[in-house]
C-alpha cells in the first residue's frame, strides 16, 4: 500500500473514532460524566502530595479569614499571649466562630473537636490559672468558671447543629476566655523604641468616654435602648496600648489635658474628624503591629499588598486612628488630630479591606455607641473627653515628671 493511502487510511479511522464517539456521548451523557469523574479522580495526588485545598479549606486560610471583623474580636485577638492555654482554648474558639460563617454544609465534627479539646484545658485549673496576680485570684476564677459551663453549653448547641445557639454561646465564651487573657496580661510583650521614650505610654487598655452635642442643643440623638431622642451622644472608646502603646498614650494624655472639649466634628461619608492638627513641636510615629509580628513597625506603613496584615485593622466600623498631619514628617502622624472610620463594606477591595488598611495606625475602636456615628453631622460638639480607666497603665501622666 502506497503512503498516501495509509494516510488515507488513518484519516478515515480517525474521523470514524470520532464519529462513534460522538454518538456515543450523545447516547449515554450519564456514561460520559461518570468516565470524566473518575478520570478527575485518577489525576488527583496522593497522600503527601501539593494540592490545592478543598473549598472549605481554602476560605479558611485565605488572607482575609485572618483580619478579625468585629470590635470585640479586634480586641481579645489582641491581648498578649502570656498564657498559653488560655490562648490556645481562644484560638480554638476563635476557630469555631468563623467555621459557623461557612454556608451551607458546615464542619459540625470539626467544630466539635475544637470545643472538646478547649473543655479538657478548660478544666485543668493549674494550667488556666497560671499568671494571675494574688489579688485577682477570685476574679479570674469566675471567669473560668464561666469558660468551663459556656463550653458545656456549647457542646450542647453543636450536638443540636444551631448555628444560632452556638454562635452566641461561642460568643460568650470568648468574651469570658479575653476577661481571663486581660488579667493576666500585666504590662506588654515587647518595649517601644528608646527613641520614643520620652513619649507617654499607654501599657495596657484604656476606656475614654466622650459625650457629644449638636451644636443647636436639640434632641436628635436616637440610641438602641429606646426613649426617644436624646441630647446627648455618649461613645465609649477602648484604646489599645498592648499594640500601639505610643499612639495610645498620646491620645490619653491629649485627652487628660482637655485638648478634645469644646471641638467641633467635621464630618463625611468616610468618617468623623476631630482635632485641627496644630500641636507645634510633637510629632507621633506612625506605630502598626503587623500579624505574626512580636512588636510594632514604626515609622512605615504596612505593604498590604504583600500580605502585611494589621493586629488592629482599621476596616471595622469605628476604628479610629491618628490623620496624616499634612507638615509632619513621612513616617509621622498628627499629634491631637484623629478621626472615627466608617468602613463600608461595598466601598472596599476585593478582599474586604479597606483601600487605606496599613496606612493608618488604628490604636482604639468605638466599643458603645456606634449606632450614633452615622447621626453624627459637621459642626456637632465635643462637651466632655474623660479617661475613665487605664489611668495606672499610662507613663508620664500630665503634670509628673515620671
């Protein structure tokens, strides 16, 4: 046979493969499917291969799983290690509360484990209790003891799969296992540059309460526990020294010295501002703790894009964070100037972050009273800023010469 008419040949044979194919796939699609499944199956590695995580993995180790999405947990999440058991049993349950986020099909068995192995800690009271001051003994023991019975109560929520039940008893829980963490965090986990220390620290936690006025005096503040308006808007801020001590206690030495009373908010879609950024001769380093991270970056913004992610993220409603001074120096924030962000979920990237996330250093969240951000309008007045804890946290208090 001549090679064009094996050519020939081959052609014909190949088309006629192809032709029975085609009726075949058209006559038994159910077939078809099932060959391309286990042909997916086949090509999928082994034990101890690289592979892309499962769906539910995935969401579970993307970048943005890490950036906590409330105040409270932007807060407990921040509180340094120094136990770690009660870290552990956290991180546990830090764990169950965003697996309850995944739609659909959620990881009851895994959830389960978490709590298991939190309860077993939980009730080893050598371990849970090791850092905690003589005088606090008492105190933390209650919360300990509201750990191990919120843990039970969560079990019981995941035997029963109610998302509703366990989320707000995981809640709780969390909420008892960061009042534990607190008290056995007695100073910070790392020290501030020398070239800052003449600066004032905030060591820990601080709470400012500020009360708010429309400048005409009216009524026209509307709270979520009722009564009709009030004349009154009343925020409490939690400062966060343990990850930016420097701008924290900056800011709580501004307000000891009444430099916030009498100030009017100037007010936008994107936030409230307070503050004229006038302070001469005081610069304030921009301080971000980075995750992962033993203490702050000073001096730099964090590369977002890179996969830098903040301690304290400024993409919560109610962040707030130092403005950029527009004569300070790169590096430098404004020394009395701050402002009150209002992320908006639909107006951030892809990932949920805010466009300025690592820009700012948020060193405290508006803890209560964020229903009123959006009441509040330019021109609104500042008629009271008080510390009203964290008084013993702070370095260098106004007037002394410690």
């Amino acid at each position: 046979m001549s090679a064009i008419n094996q050519q020939h040949v081959q052609l014909c044979t190949h088309f006629v493969t192809n032709a029975c194919l085609l009726q075949i796939a058209q006559q038994s699609q159910q077939a078809a499917a099932a060959c391309l499944a286990a042909l997916q199956l086949s090509m999928l590695p082994v034990a101890g291969d690289l592979a892309s995580p499962p769906p539910s993995s995935a969401l579970l180790t993307s970048p943005n799983a890490q950036i906590p999405r409330s105040v409270d947990a932007a807060l407990r999440r921040s509180i340094p290690a120094f136990n770690r058991d009660v870290k552990d049993v956290q991180n546990r349950m830090e764990d169950v509360s965003f697996k309850l986020r995944i739609p659909q099909r959620k990881p009851w068995q895994g959830m389960a484990e978490n709590v298991q192995a939190s309860l077993v800690l939980a009730q080893q009271p050598d371990k849970m209790m090791y850092g905690v001051p003589e005088e606090r003994q008492q105190e933390a023991q209650r919360y300990l003891k509201a750990v191990q019975d919120g843990l039970k109560k969560v079990q019981g929520a995941i035997d029963l799969k109610d998302s509703d039940r366990t989320s707000i008893r995981t809640t709780d829980v969390l909420r008892n296992v960061a009042e534990l963490e607190l008290i056995q965090a007695p100073n910070l986990s790392f020290i501030p540059p020398k070239n800052y220390s003449s600066l004032p620290q905030l060591k820990g936690r601080g709470v400012v309460e500020l009360i708010i006025e429309k400048s005409d005096g009216s009524s026209a503040f509307v709270v979520n526990e009722g009564g009709g308006p009030q004349p009154q808007a009343h925020l409490t801020m939690v400062l966060e020294g343990y990850s930016a001590p420097v701008t924290a206690g900056n800011f709580a030495t501004n307000v000891l010295q009444k430099l916030y009373v009498g100030q009017t908010l100037t007010v936008d879609y994107t936030g409230v501002l307070v503050g004229k950024g006038t302070v001469s001769g005081k610069q304030i380093p921009l301080e971000i703790m980075s995750l992962g991270d033993f203490e702050p970056i000073y001096g730099s913004p964090l590369n977002v894009q890179a996969g830098e992610l903040p301690v304290l993220p400024m993409s919560i409603y109610g962040s707030v964070a130092m403005a950029h001074a527009p004569d300070a120096d790169e590096g430098f924030a404004a020394a009395d100037e701050f402002f009150i962000y209002k992320y908006d979920r639909a107006s951030s990237g892809l990932a949920g972050l805010s466009f300025d996330e690592g820009n700012f250093g948020v060193f405290a969240y508006i803890a209560k009273g964020a229903e009123l951000i959006p009441q509040l309008t330019s021109g609104d007045v500042i008629v009271s800023a008080e510390l009203v804890s964290g008084h013993n946290k702070l370095t260098k208090l106004p007037g002394s010469a410690a």
